[in-house]
C-alpha cells in the first residue's frame, strides 16, 4: 500500500484510490481484502517494519482467499 500510495497523482484521495485498486487487484486473484475501519496498527505496521512481514499485514487486513 506504501509504495502505490506514492504513485497516485494527487494527495486528496490517496488513501481511498489505493484501497480500491488493490480491492479489485484481490478479487482479481480471488481474494477479499477487509480493510479495517480504523488503521493505526496498519500504518505503524508499515511504519516500523523492515522488511515488511506481509504475513502478518495480510492477518491485519483479513485478506480472505474466495476458492475455499
């Protein structure tokens, strides 16, 4: 998400284009992402991590595959 985020063209907005392409990316790849309402833990996840454990943003995010 941090690394898209910056791609994005123009700030207001940023935060809800990211989430939405990378929704429909998922759905592409049969999987559901649930963003969760509030996103502190997500952003000190990203904040503090590196590398980046990605198994343990995906359990924050509840991405979810749709095959099972």
């Amino acid at each position: 998400m941090d690394n898209i985020n910056e791609y994005h063209p123009f700030r207001e907005g940023n935060g809800r284009s990211t989430k939405t392409f990378l929704q429909l990316l998922a759905i592409q790849h049969h999987q559901y992402i649930n963003f969760p309402r509030h996103q502190d833990q997500l952003v000190d996840a990203f904040n503090q991590a590196t590398p980046i454990d990605y198994a343990a943003l995906g359990r924050m995010l509840g991405v979810q595959n749709r095959d099972e």
